[in-house]
C-alpha cells in the first residue's frame, strides 16, 4: 500500500533531499509550493500559497502524512514581522488542516529566521 506524503516547501534545498529519500523508499509524493524544484524530479507540484487556508485544506485532502518545510529562510531579505508572521501562520495552517482531517503524521521544520 503506496503512503500519499504531502511535502509543503519541497521545491527549496531540502526539501530537495527529502523527496530524494522518500521517492528512493517508494512512496507517493505530492510536492506544494510557490516555485519549480530545484532538481528536475518526477514528482507532481501543486504551485500554491500556503499562507492561505483554504489552499492548504485542498492539497492535504487525502494525505497520509504531511511534511512542512515552507518558510522564508533567511533573515534579513524581509521584514521581521513578514517573516514572523508568515513562517506562523504556514505553520498554523498546515497544523489545523492536518488534525481536521486526521492525518496521522506531520513533520515540521522551521527556520532560524523565525527566531
């Protein structure tokens, strides 16, 4: 039985080795976020802001297990509050739309910047 993993952020650098990983261990991988891939894997991307709720409920309709790593990165590119603000709420989000449906396994990672 083929595990559906939603990654939310996959397309940065590590998101690129995680789905590297997940996809040489055989599961079902659905990649979300704002941009491409870095590496040109054969994974469907969901191009999304997953700042937005509704967005979020879409693409974890389903999943089985949901890897969180969409944040900005660095500080400094942005505001502090932006950054705050948004790498929460992503957060958030994907937390909220996780336990509504269930979803037994969640990763999160975050990002000094948030700090």
């Amino acid at each position: 039985m083929s595990k559906r993993i939603v990654v939310i952020g996959g397309s940065g650098k590590v998101g690129g080795f995680i789905m590297r990983h997940l996809l040489d261990h055989g599961y079902e991988i659905q990649n979300v976020d704002q941009k491409r891939p870095i590496e040109d894997f054969d994974i469907p991307t969901i191009l999304a802001d997953v700042r937005d709720k509704g967005q979020v409920y879409s693409v974890l309709a389903g999943a089985d297990a949901v890897i969180q790593l969409a944040a900005y990165p660095t500080a400094g590119k942005w505001p502090e509050s932006v950054i705050f603000h948004d790498n929460t709420l992503i957060t958030y989000n994907v937390l909220e739309a996780a336990s509504n449906y269930e979803i037994p396994r969640v990763v999160c990672m975050s990002t000094l910047a948030i700090i």
